[in-house]
C-alpha cells in the first residue's frame, strides 16, 4: 500500500474504461477545489450552535458561513471541517462550498459583542467558510422528511459513522434545507481521534462509534451492508491523499494548544494512517450501525417519539 506524504508516493494505475480505453471518472476527480478569499465584512453571529460561526463577506468569493479557529474546538475543528466535507464531496454528499478564508488584523473591530471580539482576536489568519446557502433552513424528520431518500439517508449514515460524527442527531441534525435539497454542514466535531492522538490505538481507530443510534436519519436508512464495500472503494488512497493536500500546514500546524507535528506532511500522514486504516476494516462501524437501526425498527412508537 502507498503511504504518501512521508515517502515518496508511488504512482497509481488510474481506472480504465474497459470500453474505450480511455481513463473513466476516477472518484479522485471529485475532490472540490479549495479556493482563498478574503474576509471583508462581519454580517452576522449564528449562535445556534456553541462554537460561533458567523456569516461574512469576502473579497471576491461573497458570502459565506466562517468557521473561526479562534472558538470552541480550535484548529482541529477546521481540520475536521475541510477533510469530513471534502470526504463527503467524494462521496458524491452535498456540502456547501468549502473555502480557506483569510482573516486580516482589523476585520470585526467595530463589533459591539466581547465575545465576538475575543473570537475574532484568536482567529487570524486562515480560517474555513462554507457558502452560505441564503433561505435554507434546518431539516426536520416531521417537516422535511419527504425530501431525503433512503438512498441517502443509507449513505449519510455510513458516512457519519466512519468519520465518528456525533453532531447529526435529531436536536442538532446540520442537516440544511435549500432548494429542496439536504445539504450537510458543520462537520467540526466529527474525527474526534484528532484531539488525543496518542491515545489513538488500534481500537479507537476501528471504534464501532455507538453514537451512531442518536443518528436523525438511521431510521430512514436502508441496507447499510449493502452500500458497504462502495463507499469503502470510493475512498481510495488518491482521494485520501488529495483531501489531505489541501489542508493547510497552517491548520495542521497550529501551536495554540501546543506542539504536535514538525511539518504539515507529518501531521498529513498521521491523518491518512488513521482513514485508511478505519477504511479497510474491520469495519465494525457498520455492524454497529445496522445494530442500532434494528433496534430502533423494533421500539414501540411511542419510545420512538420519546428519544426527540
Ligand atoms: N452554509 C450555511 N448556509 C446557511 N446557514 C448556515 C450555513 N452553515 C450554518 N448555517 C446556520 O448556522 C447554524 C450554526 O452553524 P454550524 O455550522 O452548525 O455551527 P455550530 O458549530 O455552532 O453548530 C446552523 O445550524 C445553520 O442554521
Ligand atoms: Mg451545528
């Protein structure tokens, strides 16, 4: 198996059209583009949530829904942000369009609100921003059920459990509504390994993730075994390592709780050991997984309704 970043990556063969001849859509190619704006314009805190995003305007890409490294969970919640997300676009998951966004020294002086002040203060320098999907609004099993397949609902599920995502449950679903469309955002707290990776040991690194029965769609997903062996195939070792590539050192980096990797490419490697590795098994996140939605399918209603 290639291990990129910390030896010299070997060349992949690429997937060949058996009709043609020719090089077929490689899951790769999913990968989005990563661009860089720049911050102009505080518009508005979201306080929904606990770590304080807020809609901005930017230089020349408009408005979009920033991440500060300066809440919460830090840099590591951006990092969660950029690699679950783009993870989730190789996966053909919509997420809004992810973006690097640089914060200049004065950018929100004016604002009113210390704890914005503080926020803003510790987040110099590149920040994540989602587009901001005007009109959307949060999804509702009772309200917007209609809209999400079990097609989907299958893939998100999978999907959450591998990257350990507690934050989609019925509270608290990300899960937005625009244009008829779900669309998935605020991937922060997912890759929680990342916090403490010394103590990431082979079973924390193929954990079943049981949080995965607060899911808000494992009701409505299907045959989650089926779905398997796709989506770990999805995730190729290219697609990794491009996802990696676009996290910027300045994240990996980030020495605000202190020093743990010598350059981005060693921190990149820690992340690609720990993804390829929960990838190619054993994958008890799935077993866990269709556990749960059993058991779910085999409550009464009312506990059901309860669990809200
Ligand atoms: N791209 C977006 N477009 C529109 N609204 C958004 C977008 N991202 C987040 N929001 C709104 O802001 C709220 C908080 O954002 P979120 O990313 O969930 O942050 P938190 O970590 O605080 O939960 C969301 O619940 C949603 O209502
Ligand atoms: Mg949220």
């Amino acid at each position: 198996m290639t291990r990129p970043f910390l030896r010299q990556a070997k060349e992949e063969p690429g997937i060949v059209d058996p009709a043609s001849g020719g090089p077929i859509l490689h899951p790769d190619s999913r990968v989005p583009e990563l661009p860089t704006y720049t911050a102009t314009r505080y518009l508005q805190p979201l306080r929904e949530g606990g770590s304080l995003p807020a809609v901005v305007d930017t230089d020349a890409g408009g408005l979009f829904v920033v991440k500060f490294r300066g809440a919460g969970q830090g840099a590591k919640a951006l990092i969660a942000e950029l690699i679950a997300g783009m993870l989730a676009r190789a996966f053909g998951l919509p997420v809004p369009n992810l973006a690097l966004i640089e914060v200049p020294v004065p950018f929100g002086r004016s604002e009113p609100d210390p704890e914005i002040q503080d926020v803003l203060r510790a987040s110099h320098g590149t920040n994540v921003g989602l587009r901001y999907l005007d009109g959307a609004f949060n999804y509702d099993n009772s309200a917007a059920g209609e809209l999400v397949t079990a097609d989907f609902a299958t893939r998100l599920v999978w999907f959450d459990a591998f990257i350990t995502n507690p934050d989609r449950t019925h509270r608290n679903p990300n899960v937005l509504i625009w244009e008829r469309r779900p669309w998935l955002i605020d991937h922060g707290a997912a890759l929680y390994a990342h916090h403490d990776w010394a103590s990431v040991d082979d079973a924390r690194v193929h954990t079943p993730f049981t949080r995965i029965r607060e899911h808000v769609l494992l009701a409505r997903s299907a045959n989650i075994e089926a779905i398997d062996a796709e989506l770990a195939a999805t995730l190729s070792d290219q697609c990794v390592t491009d996802v990696l590539a676009k996290v910027p050192d300045t994240l990996l980096l980030d020495r605000t709780r202190g020093e743990e990797f010598a350059s981005g490419d060693e921190a990149r490697a820690r992340y690609w050991d720990y993804l390829t590795r929960r990838r190619d098994g054993p994958r008890t996140f799935v077993t866990e997984a269709v556990r749960a939605r059993t058991q779910l399918r085999d409550l009464p209603l009312h506990r059901l309704s309860a669990r809200r």
